[in-house]
C-alpha cells in the first residue's frame, strides 16, 4: 500500500493532503469495485433472464430516462462542485436553489410524459413508465455538494446502501419465483430504493446547509439558475446524441432485440466508468481549486493535466484492453447464445472507454473555465454529426452501428475538447518549464 500510495503522490502532487484524497479515493475504489462486481453480476443475470427482447425495452426505457434527467439537472451536476467552490458563501443558497429548481423540472417532465403515454397508450407503456421513474429521480441527487464540502465518503455509503438495496430487490425476486423477473418489478424497485436514497441524502444536507434559507431567496435565485445554466443544459442533451441517440435509433430501426444486444455489450462499459467517475470525483473539486488559485502557473496547470490524463488512462487500461483484444472470450462466458452478436460492439466500447477517459478531463477544464458557451456550440456541432451518423450506420451495421457511431461522434468531441484546453493553457505562454 505504501509503494502505491508513493506512485500516488508521484503522480498526482496536487495539494496539500494528498494523503486525504488518497485514502478518499482507495475508499471509493473498494466501495465501487464491490457495488460495481455486484452490479454486474445482477444486471447479466437480469439479461439472461429477461432475454434479449426485455432487456432491449428496460434499456429503451432507461434511454428516454436520460434525456429527462439532463433536463431535470439543468447543468447543475456539471457545475455545483465548481459554484460552491468559487462561491463559498453562498452555499446553502446554491444548495436551495438547485433542489428546488430541479423538482420543478422533474415533476414537469413525468407530467407531461404521463399525459402523452394516457393520449398515446401502447403496450408495456406502464413498464416503460415505471423503469422512467425510477431512474429519473436519480438527478435529484446532490452528490456534487458532497464533493465540494469534502464529504465524498459519505455520499459514497449512502449510494452504497442505495444500490444494495436494488440488488437485494431485484435477487429476493428471482431467488422467491424461481429465476422469474419482470420489467415493471425492475421499475418499480428502482423508484422505491430512489426514493429512500434521496430522503437519507438530503435528510444530512438539510441538517448541515439549509436550515435558514428564504423562500423568497430561492425564487429570486431559480431565475438567475434558469439564465446561467442554458447553454449547458442544452449542450448536455446535445450530447446525449453520443450515447443514447444512437440507442433510440438502434430500437426504432432494428427493434428492440437489437438495442438489447447492444445493451449487453454496454455493461461492461459500467465497470470502466465507475473507476473513472471515482478518479474525477477526486480531481473535479481540486481542478476547480487549482483554476482559481492566483498563483498557478500556465506551466503548472499544464502538467497537472497531463498528469490527469495519464492518471485516467491508466486506470481503465486494464478494463478496456481485454474488451478490445479478447471480446468473444468475454461475451461467451458471461452470456447466453441469443447475445452471440454483441461481439463486435464490445471491443468498440472498449475504445470509447479509453477515450472517455481523457474526455472527461478537457470537458472538466473547459466548463472549469467558465467557457460554457464554447462547450455548448462544440457539443451542439458534434451532437449533430452523431444523429447524422447514426442514421447512416446503424440501419445497415445494427448494433455494431450504434458502436461506430458512439466513438466518431463523441470522438470527434473529445479531441475538439483537447484541442480547446491545450490552447487555451499555452497561447499566454511560449515556453513550458516541463
């Protein structure tokens, strides 16, 4: 442990105590490496049991989800971390306002997705409903004031319990009816455990943050909210053309046994991200410190992104290299016959995570730097170049089109992000002292 922690330190010297956002972020390895084995676990069994026609409208379903949590966060989770840092006294305000912003949304949009499904019923609309709820509550979470309060431990316990209280769920339900397993019980038991989460979640922030808030000062500030956080809510469901567009069209051209093969190949995309996500939840509070600290250096932040990156790609290196090499071995051995076709898929999602995950450290810097428009405009462009290629390629490649089309198009994303972030740190400086 202490010859990694000196890898560690080597790497990444970002501020005093590293020690701290060591410990933090082997904590967070441990916790999300157990959920994540068994998460796995329950959403392969779920596959194989529900087959590849259900899983297609679960992850359908999940798919139409997205869009109503991008518009639910209004931008908030990209960033709270960064207002909360650069705004301290402010917090409990920003805390407020957010909540109630994004109730509002929320409860219009399953509003409005209600009145359309009673005007517009079809079959297994109530299952798709359900699976929509459930997952929707989850932009309520406020797991960037954890992150930007240091208290990124707790909100990983409570999002621990969360998910095991799904896997208990989903487990009890197939052990009690003999491997038997419904899509409405899946929804039905993520909008429950949501539910608890979201009360144990905020039941601390409400102790800790928001006890003399003004209503008034709430609706003021909804306003300034709607106005601030435009340009990327916009850029955020522009973006889901990168990886769930594609789904929808992959469903509404080839069915939904095709999108559940798709679906297969894009669980094991899950295990790369949760090592990711815990990597950047470390380095998105500090990027945010390091941006506004007068005495950094253009140099300085320059190696420091280099060492981001490098840290990032490292993690996912041992994930995404047996996906790209030896997909067939993973597919067989994981999966039943009928998903035989999500071969090729795979090693393509194997790609997209290494390039993910230098992805996320140039949009980390560019919405860091208060360059919201700039990343909607860039997100919009290559949003569209996703919907274009995915209307080219997926009714012809199936499955393997919606693979292709999730790594040109948020590839092209990812390299117009570096090429933004590396500019705009070295056009004020001619030489680096590297």
């Amino acid at each position: 442990m202490s010859i990694i922690k000196q890898v560690y330190a080597k790497i990444i010297p970002l501020i005093k105590g590293n020690n701290r956002n060591f410990n933090t972020l082997i904590f967070l390895i441990i916790v999300n490496m157990l959920l994540a084995a068994i998460g796995f676990a329950t959403r392969i069994k779920m596959a194989n049991i529900l087959g590849s026609l259900n899983y297609g409208i679960l992850s359908y379903s999940i798919a139409i989800s997205s869009y109503i949590e991008t518009i639910t966060r209004y931008g908030t989770d990209k960033t709270l971390i960064r207002d909360i840092v650069q705004q301290e006294h402010r917090m409990a305000e920003i805390v407020g306002i957010t909540l109630l912003l994004k109730l509002i949304l929320l409860f219009t949009c399953l509003i409005i997705l209600s009145i359309y499904i009673k005007m517009y019923p079809n079959k297994g609309s109530d299952l798709v409903l359900w699976v929509i709820i459930g997952s929707s509550l989850i932009s309520l979470e406020a797991k960037g004031v954890y992150d930007a309060t240091n208290n990124i431990r707790r909100h990983s316990i409570y999002f621990a319990f969360y998910r095991i209280m799904f896997f208990v769920s989903i487990w009890s339900y197939i052990l009690i009816f003999d491997s038997q397993l419904t899509v409405k019980y899946v929804g039905i038991s993520m909008t429950a455990t949501a539910c608890i989460y979201l009360a144990i979640q905020y039941g601390w922030i409400f102790s800790q943050y928001l006890k003399k808030i003004r209503i008034k000062t709430l609706i003021l500030g909804i306003w300034e909210w709607l106005a601030r956080n435009f340009f990327l809510c916009f850029s955020a469901l522009c973006g889901l053309g990168f990886t769930n567009f594609n789904q929808l069209i992959l469903k509404n051209y080839c069915g939904s046994e095709e999108l559940g093969v798709y679906s297969a190949a894009w669980q094991f995309f899950w295990v790369g991200n949760i090592f990711i996500e815990q990597i950047s939840r470390i380095g998105q509070p500090i990027f945010a410190r390091k941006l506004q600290m007068e005495d950094t250096t253009e140099s300085g932040l320059f190696m420091f992104v280099v060492k981001y990156l490098a840290v990032m790609v490292m993690t996912v290196l041992p994930i995404a290299v047996p996906m790209i090499v030896f997909p067939e071995f993973i597919i067989s051995n994981f999966f039943s016959h009928e998903y035989a076709q999500s071969i090729t898929p795979l090693r393509f999602i194997g790609l997209y995570i290494l390039m993910l995950s230098c992805g996320i450290v140039f949009s980390q810097y560019v919405i860091i730097s208060n360059k919201d428009k700039l990343y909607m405009y860039s997100v919009l462009v290559t949003g569209l170049l996703s919907m274009l290629i995915a209307w080219l390629f997926i009714p012809k490649y199936q499955a393997t089109g919606a693979a292709i089309t999730l790594v040109v198009s948020h590839g092209s994303a990812i390299v117009l992000y570096g090429i933004i972030t590396f500019y705009d740190i070295l056009r004020k400086r001619h030489k680096f002292i590297i």
